[in-house]
C-alpha cells in the first residue's frame, strides 16, 4: 500500500488558489484512474484503488495546510506504513511554474504543510514538488500562495497536472525517472513557442535571355495569321514582273 498525498486548504474559497495544486493533482489521479468515491477518513477525504501494480490510497488532509501532519500521520499508522511509503505533492515556489522534482527528505523550506507533516512523521518520505513561481519578494508569499491561478496559467497547469495523472502508476511504483519522463512529455510542448524556424525562401531560377520553344510557340500562335496568295494574284505579279 502506497499513500499519495495531495496538500491544499478544504472548500470552495481555496480551490483555485496555488497552495492547493496538491489537492488538484489528487482529484485528477482520481479522476483519470478510476479511484474512489472520495470519502471521509483519516481528518481527510480518501479515495482508494489500484494504480499499475501497486495499491494505493489518495489523501486530501481537511485539516487547514499548517495541521496537515495530523491527517497524514493518523493515515499512516492505521495502514501500518513507513515514511517510505508516503508521497506528498505540493506547491513549491522555488521551481519555475510547471517544473517537477521529486526528492525524498530534506527540509521543509518554510513550507507550513510539510513542517506539519515533518511534526508528526519525520522528514523521510516523498515529496513531489510542483514548481508555481515566486512572487519575488518574500512579504508577498502569502498573498500569492493565497490567490488563485491566473489565466494565463491554465496552459501549463493542465498539462502538468495531465502528466502527473499519466506517470503516477510509476510514482506508486518506485520508478521515480519514468514519471518525470511522463510529466516531460505533457510539460515540455508547454514550453516551446510552438512556432519553427521560417524556412529560407526558394531561390527562383534565373529568367532565360532566349525565350524557349514553349514562349516561341505560344508568341508565334499570337500573330495573326497570313492567308496565301490566290491564283489570280500570283498572275498578276507575274504579268506586272514581265512588262
């Protein structure tokens, strides 16, 4: 059994916002895979199924961000599972909007939602960091966390949430390289303009000075046709060229 969990704030006020791009991923998982209905367990909603080979239970802890270690911890003993068997996904400013790294334990880099989860499991389990930029000065995080994608977003966001949906059976199996190449695969047209170098424009073939047979032909169709000289003509020349 593997635990996948998706960080975010519950209710409909916070949706949209960047800090729950966790949940967003889960519920396309979800959605994709055919795991569920979602139900309510664990200080969360839950939703369970097979992705690949592997077992697997989706996570959306309700507890706020700041006190998500609580669902995650509760999960976690009652599956009887090791920090090994935890994934988290979250909202990682310090990546490029719709970068994606996976890493397993470090720091939680001031992350309130992965400092909860380090309070009640430790720092050894697996994160899934999905990059949403930074606002470039710290005293606007909160504010930019808080708010809601833009529109312009919506591009990228799709494909990568599309990406993870699509890699996640690897996710849930260990093999780390073949979802990153999976979210690659969505991402990357993402990020090329979409539009190829022009091609050179084809060099036309010098004009002829002499005009070919098809021109002559065609000038020559153009005159106006001369009707041969008439027997009576042709006499009269002659009688004129003799006098």
């Amino acid at each position: 059994m593997k635990l996948i969990v998706g960080l975010g704030n519950p209710g409909a006020k916070y949706a949209n916002n960047r800090h729950n791009i966790g949940f967003m991923a889960v519920d396309m998982i979800a959605a994709d895979h055919g795991l569920g209905p979602w139900k309510a367990r664990f200080q969360g909603q839950v939703a369970e199924g097979r992705l690949g080979e592997s077992r697997v239970m989706l996570l959306k802890p309700q507890t706020f961000m700041n006190l998500s270690g609580q669902s995650v911890g509760e999960a976690m003993r009652y599956l009887k599972l090791t920090p090994a068997d935890v994934t988290v996904l979250h909202d990682e400013l310090d990546l490029a909007p719709g970068k994606c790294r996976v890493k397993r334990g470090g720091g939680h880099a001031g992350h309130n939602g992965l400092r909860s989860i380090h309070q009640h499991i430790g720092a050894d389990y697996d994160r899934v960091r999905l990059g949403i930029g930074h606002p470039g000065h710290k005293d606007r995080v909160a504010g930019y966390v808080l708010s809601d994608f833009a529109k312009a977003d919506q591009e990228w966001l799709d494909d990568l949430l599309r990406g993870i949906s699509d890699g996640v059976a690897a996710l849930a199996a260990g093999d780390n390289g073949r979802f990153q190449n999976a979210v690659a695969n969505r991402v990357a047209p993402a990020r090329n303009s979409g539009t190829a170098p022009e091609a050179p424009p084809k060099r036309k073939p010098p004009a002829s000075k002499k005009p070919s047979a098809d021109k002559q032909e065609a000038e020559a169709s153009q005159k106006p046709q001369q009707e041969p000289p008439s027997f009576a003509d042709r006499l009269r020349a002659l009688t004129e060229r003799f006098k």
